[in-house]
C-alpha cells in the first residue's frame, strides 16, 4: 500500500509563480524524499528531510516536515518552464528497514 | 559515472513470452531496487537487494516474477508468462545502504504484452 499521498494530483501554474505541494503519510518515518519525474525518465533524486528536521532549502526548493501531522510540503519559488514534470514524495519508515515508498505524485505544469 | 544502467529500454512481446529486464547499479553502491509504474498502481516496490541478497519481495505482484543480483554489479527481473496485465516501466534504482538512502533510478524499461 502506499505510504504517501500527494495533493494536489495536478497543479497548472504560470511561470514566476511558486508552486506547492503536499505530502501525507500514515506511520513514524525515518526521513522523507522528494523526488522529480520528467516525462518517459527515471526519477531524480531532488531533497531529504530527516525526522527531527521541520525545514530544510536547496536552491529554489524548500522541504517542511511537520511528524505530528504526518505531513510534509515541497515549495518550488520563482517556477519556471523546466519544472514541469510530476513530484513524488518517499518515506524510509522507521518499522521496516530500507524500503523506501512512494507516493501518487503531483503532475505540475509551468506555463510559459 | 553513467549511472543506472538498464535494458532493453523499450520491449514489446506477446502473451506467454518470457520477458527478462536487465539493470547495471552504480558502481558502489550495495542497495538495489526495482519498482514497477503504472497510471492506475503508481509506483509499486516490487523487491530490493542489499548486498546482492533478496532482502523483501512482497512486492513481487506472483509467482510468474522472479530477481537475481548474481554479482554486485548486475541485477535481472524475469516475468515468466508475460501478461497483458504486466505492461508497466519497470525501474531499477540503487542506493548505498546507509540510513539516508537516497536513490538513483535508471531510465526504465518501457514493456508492453499483447
């Protein structure tokens, strides 16, 4: 079963906005992953929170972790074009060792 | 590095078929993954590998699926009839086994049963 939903299941914003999304999940957790998915590739490794973290940056991007509500959210500021493509949390939970789930993702689309 | 490494990356064959995906980890690391992606299941974890060994493989949807990791530097998935129901991208990531697993997924391999 999935571990993370995503909300929402798409967003369409203009170029210069910031787009947010979210992310639930259901059990304690060890850290939490974002990741990015273009059209027809793998996905790419974009930021990890760990669990005693509630905030974290890299270049346009910030993470919050909030463990009461077992959620998290993902903050991309100034968007651009290239950001189009589909976001997925992942959860490392803290009752099984080394699987990381993933969520349903969020499709995002940047218009230019 | 080049990355994760899998083949073929498109493969189209017919109901019964066997079907075997291939995938080359980064070299060094000792965590390996393979998920499967479709619209309506999203990413499901079909089985990992740490140190070459099958570590959990209830993902693995039935019997007909089967994973080795004979070496630390090549990993297989074999479907075994194909069914229509098994076209998905299938991916292969790997990680090094730490706390902070962090994944680096291959390209996909793009399957299709008739």
């Amino acid at each position: 079963s999935q571990q993370g939903e995503e909300d929402p299941q798409a967003l369409s914003i203009q170029e210069g906005e910031n787009a947010t999304m979210n992310c639930s999940y259901k059990t304690s957790i060890n850290n939490l992953q974002w990741y990015r998915q273009n059209s027809g590739r793998g996905l790419v490794h974009l930021i990890l929170i760990r669990s005693n973290e509630r905030e974290k940056h890299s270049g346009r991007l910030r993470v919050t972790l909030d463990t009461s509500k077992k959620s998290s959210s993902l903050l991309i500021t100034a968007s651009r074009a290239a950001d189009t493509a589909s976001y997925f949390c992942a959860t490392d939970r803290m009752d099984s060792s080394y699987k990381l789930i993933f969520g349903s993702g969020t499709r995002l689309l940047v218009r230019p | 590095d080049a990355g994760v490494i899998q083949s073929p990356r498109h493969e189209v064959t017919e109901m019964g078929q066997e079907v075997t995906l291939r995938c080359k980890p980064i070299s060094g690391h000792n965590s390996l993954f393979w998920y499967r992606q479709t619209m309506m299941r999203g990413l499901e974890l079909l089985i990992y590998f740490n140190n070459n060994v099958p570590i959990d493989d209830s993902g693995m949807p039935e019997d007909r699926f089967s994973a080795k990791m004979p070496n630390a530097s090549f990993s297989t998935l074999k479907i075994q009839p194909s069914e229509p129901r098994d076209s998905a991208v299938y991916f292969c990531a790997s990680s090094l086994k730490d706390r902070w697993r962090k994944l680096f997924f291959g390209s996909g391999t793009q399957l299709s049963v008739l």
